[in-house]
C-alpha cells in the first residue's frame, strides 16, 4: 500500500482579483490506477472543509488574525500558514501508476450559512448506510466520506459522486464558488514539484505542489 503526500508551497492569483474572491480553498485530486488497473481518485479540500477552513487574503481583512495574503505580491503567504493548513496526506491506497493531479481554487462565501450546517447537508445526500460512519467528533473531509461510504456499502469506492463532492464544497448551495481548475500529469518520481499555471474567466493563476510517494 501507498502514502501520497502533498504539501502546496505557492498559490499566485490575478494581481486584479476582486477582493470579494479572496477567501481561497484549493481542491486537489489525485488520478491513479490501482493494482487491478481501475482509474481511482483520491480528493481532499485544503485546509479542510470546517467553516473556519479556507486562506483569508481580502485585504479588507488585513488586521484579522487569519489574514495570509503575501504583504507585495499577489498570493498566498506560506510563511503565515502553519504547514498542517497546506498539506494533505493519503494514506493506505492501492497505487499501481500515477496519472495526474488536478487542482480547483475555489472562493468561500461565509456569509452564506451554508458552512454552519454542512455536516448535517451532507449527511442528507449521503447513503442511508454510509452515515453512521461519520464521526460526530471529526471535522468533515471528502476523504472521511469516502471512507465512510466504502464501509457502509463494504465496496471500494473508485470517486466520490460529482453531486456529493459539489454539495460537501459549497458549489451547489452557492457558499463556494470556483476559480479556476487545471490539471498536470505525474510521473513515477518518489519526489516531485508539480507546478500548475493556466488562465481563467477570473485571470491566470499558479499553484505549486510538492509531492511525496512512500
């Protein structure tokens, strides 16, 4: 069995990014293909999916204690994030090749209210089996559903339904909204820095990977 770990070491935006798309949380997925040659997907929000998980860079914001935009440039400062906020582990998967990563920047609308009831959102569209799974103690991830979907239904789960991922971000209710998405394909390497750039209806932006295959 596999561990893919990726820690995200750069999020550059449009210099002319609206303030009011400023709340980032990025959405990383990892293609691959198991022992048994079947496509998976392996998916996780960073830094979470809590209301309180996403990287605060409205400059109307400046003086909040989560404010982490870059003090010149436009991006995302990582010396103000703690690394836990921009790394994501996957552990214990059945990894034959690498594809490729994608990556989707979302914005959040905490305004919404949609984020002060996602788990009880989610466990509305999830299987009547897979619920009892989620712990009421941990903060919700895909990666938690998933899992808990596999156990309720005792089947391997090659992805997360297209609704379910959509629902758990926001996209559906309107409380996230995306940026941008791209993708690049991987290679074999143990170690590798995957950088990702590409336009958007918004303006270009760069994100950078650091990835790690144990």
């Amino acid at each position: 069995m596999t561990t893919i770990g990726i820690t995200l070491s750069d999020l550059t935006f449009p210099a002319n990014l609206k303030d009011d798309f400023c709340k980032f949380r990025p959405l990383i997925s990892v293609k691959y293909r198991d022992s048994n040659d079947k496509i998976m997907f392996a998916r996780e929000a960073l830094p979470g999916l809590g209301k309180r998980d996403y990287w605060e860079c409205e400059k109307d914001n400046k003086n909040k204690s989560d404010y982490v935009r870059h003090a010149t440039e436009p991006k995302v400062d990582m010396d103000k994030l703690d690394i836990s906020r921009r790394e994501i582990t996957f552990s214990d998967i059945d990894v034959k090749k690498l594809e490729r990563v994608e990556v989707e920047i979302f914005d959040i609308d905490i305004k919404s209210g949609f984020l002060d009831k996602l788990r009880e959102n989610v466990l509305k569209v999830l299987p009547v089996a897979a619920a009892p799974f989620i712990p009421a103690a941990l903060p919700i991830s895909l990666m938690l559903i998933k899992g808990a979907i596999e156990k309720g239904t005792n089947t391997k789960v090659a992805d997360l339904e297209k609704g379910l991922i959509n629902k758990a971000m926001g996209k559906e209710d309107g409380a996230a909204r995306s940026l941008w998405s791209h993708s690049k394909t991987l290679t074999s390497s143990a170690q590798q820095t995957v950088t990702i750039d590409g336009a958007s209806g918004h303006g270009d932006f760069t994100v950078i990977l650091e990835i790690e295959v144990t």
